[in-house]
C-alpha cells in the first residue's frame, strides 16, 4: 500500500511541476508577444516617418525642377547686353 501512495504522491508532484512550467512558459511566451508587438510598432511609426520624408524631399525636388524650368525660360528672352 506505501509503494502504491508513493506513486500516487510522487505523481501529483510530477504533475503539479508539470502545471507550475506550463504557467511559467505562458508567461515568458505572452512577454515575447507584447515585445514583438512593440517592435511591430516601432517598425510601422519608422515607415510612417520614413515615407513623410520621401514625400517631402519629392515635393522639394519638383520645387527644383520647376525652378529650373523657369530659369532656362527667363534665359531664353534675355537680350545679351551690347
């Protein structure tokens, strides 16, 4: 009968330590989630910057072209001075 409730003791150990990693494990894997989301955000708030820049360095080289293109025009009615 010892033999018997020592398995049965030696069982329920086994299983509480089994359930006591398990919970630990959901822990440290909902911690890595919540970090990836992080870096999911960070990653987008990057682009969102990044592509206002692009857009803002487009409109700043179509600023120049137009520029440019007024420049050669105004050079084309000046009269070389005598």
């Amino acid at each position: 009968m010892s033999s018997k409730k020592d398995s049965l003791e030696s069982g329920l150990k086994d299983t509480a330590n089994l359930i006591t990693e398990n919970v630990e494990l959901k822990d440290r894997v909902t911690k890595f989630e919540q970090g990836i989301e992080e870096i999911k955000k960070d990653a987008r708030a990057q682009l969102n910057i990044g592509s206002i820049t692009l857009a803002g360095i487009k409109d700043v080289k179509k600023l120049e072209d137009i520029v440019n293109r007024n420049r050669q025009k105004r050079s084309q009615w000046d009269f070389p001075s005598v």
